[in-house]
C-alpha cells in the first residue's frame, strides 16, 4: 500500500516578538483563570475540613489578629496571580528574541506540515493542499553544496543557502 500524503518540510527561523506576546497574554490570562479557580476550590475545601478556623484562632492567639477573611484571601490569591500574568507575557516574547538570536546561528526548527495544512506565501497569498505541492517545489534545493561547521553537524543552514523563509505555517 503507498503513502499519497504529501508533506512540506520548511524551517521555522524567526519568531515575531508581538506574535509572541500575544500568545503569552493569552495563555497568561488562562493561567489567571485556572488560579483563580485552584483558590475557590482551596478555600472551599479547607472551610469544609475546618481548617481555616483553627488557622484563624492561631493567627488570632499568636498575633493577636482576626486571621484571614475571604476577602484577604482572595485578594492575595488575584494578585499573585497578576503577577504570574505579568511574567507570562513578558517572558513569553523574551523567549521569542532569544529563539530568533539562537535560530541565526543553529539555522532554526525543522517542521513538517502534513496535508490539508494552510501554507501562506510571503506576499500573504494562501492556500490549502494543493498549494503544498508549488511550496515544496520551490523551497526544495536545486543542487547541494559542501557544507562545514555547524551545517555539517546538521545544525543549521549552511552560509548563503536559503531557509525557505519566504512560507510560513498558519
């Protein structure tokens, strides 16, 4: 039986650090959301268990406070996790410059799309499949040339070769 699925092989070279930051804002705001969550469920189970009204009466007899109420709980538990949001979507584009400065060097990630995947053209020209077929004829390269240092290790493109930047996934 023969294998008909066609694949295009490209390399991913750069990241764009907008994209990035995107992305980051989004899976942060996710986060915030599933630590939100974490602290009802946290705060519901320790209230159930009794728990939180023998920390109060140790918090009330060691510092001689009211202990902790819900709202300073929840308050806490929000603003940790502002913060995480906050390093998410820094950190995420920060990533995305430290990618693309390694990338230069190693030549980036090799990926493989299968069929049916969307390629765009660098003039935003897209299709679906049967525009597989033109992306892999014209990122294929026409003659191999001798390659050293990192390429030869398999690291990278050599000097003067093109990466087949000129498509990227959607």
């Amino acid at each position: 039986m023969t294998d008909d699925r066609r694949q295009v092989r490209t390399t991913l070279t750069s990241i764009d650090p907008r994209s990035a930051a995107r992305i980051g804002a989004a899976v942060g705001a996710c986060l915030f959301m599933a630590w939100m969550v974490a602290a009802v469920l946290l705060y519901v189970l320790l209230g159930a268990t009794g728990v939180w009204g023998r920390v109060n009466s140790l918090a009330g007899d060691l510092l001689g406070s009211d202990g902790m109420s819900a709202g300073m709980f929840f308050g806490i538990a929000a603003v940790i996790g502002v913060l995480e949001v906050g390093v998410t979507v820094l950190s995420v584009p920060l990533a995305a410059v430290l990618y693309n400065a390694v990338a230069g060097y190693v030549g980036g990630l090799r990926i493989s799309l299968g069929e049916g995947t969307v390629v765009e053209d660098a003039d935003g020209g897209s299709g679906t499949s049967d525009a597989v077929d033109a992306v892999a004829e014209s990122t294929a390269p026409e003659t191999p040339a001798p390659v050293s240092g990192a390429g030869a290790a398999g690291w990278g493109v050599p000097s003067g070769k093109s990466t087949g930047g000129a498509h990227r996934a959607r």
